[in-house]
C-alpha cells in the first residue's frame, strides 16, 4: 500500500510525509489485526480550507469515485511534531477506512470503536 502526498503547499506536504509513517503503521495493525485487504493507495492531503471552512474537524476520511481512499488533515491545528491529538486523529481516520475496506461503511458503530482503541492503545 502506497501513501500519495498531495499538498501544494510545502510546509504542509513536509508535514503529512513525517506523518505518513504512522497512517501507514496503523493501516498495517488493523491489516494484521483483521485481516484486512489495503487498496493499493491512499491519498494523504491537507483538508481543502474552501470546502470545509465553516467545519471544525481536525480530520476527515472518505472514498471518492476515480480518486480512490483518502485522508485529509486540517493543517491548521497540526504544525510540526505528531502530538497525541494527531494520533488521535489519525487512529479516528484509519479506522474509518478500515470500517469501510471490512463492512462497506464509515459508520461509528462498534468494530469503528474497536479498532480505534486498538491503535490508540498501540501507540
């Protein structure tokens, strides 16, 4: 599984490579945990200001069509060092694709949970 940095910006996309690191451990728990099939890539991005401007999260997830996996940061709130609200954050997002690549859905129901504390547990 490939993470793709996509960020105009390069102290943003300096940001997301010293991430992608930890979104690609955690992808590979979960994918050992649950036996998990990974996409071939995942689009690791900063949250588009102009789209989510009024929206004050810190991360989103989601599966677009022609586009693939994708997880997005708002880099307003993540500057520098992988702080434990960033793990946080990046536990919440993976397990929102994990959710989806086992049940076909990026709901908060149990097995969300579950692999949400697992990662946070395994930091």
């Amino acid at each position: 599984m490939e993470i793709i940095i996509k960020a105009k910006n390069q102290t943003d996309h300096a940001a997301l490579t010293k991430y992608a690191g930890t979104l690609s451990s955690m992808m590979f728990k979960l994918k050992k945990r649950y036996k998990l099939k990974l996409p071939e890539s995942i689009i690791f991005r900063p949250l588009r200001r102009r789209t989510f401007k009024f929206m004050r999260s810190s991360g989103i997830a989601g599966k677009s069509p022609g586009i693939g996996y994708w997880i997005a940061l708002n880099m307003d709130y993540y500057k520098g060092d992988l702080s434990e609200g960033l793990i946080d954050t990046l536990a919440e997002e993976v397990s929102h694709l994990a959710t989806d690549f086992l049940h076909g859905h990026m709901k908060h129901d149990s097995v969300f949970h579950e692999m949400k504390n697992f990662l946070i547990e395994e930091k």
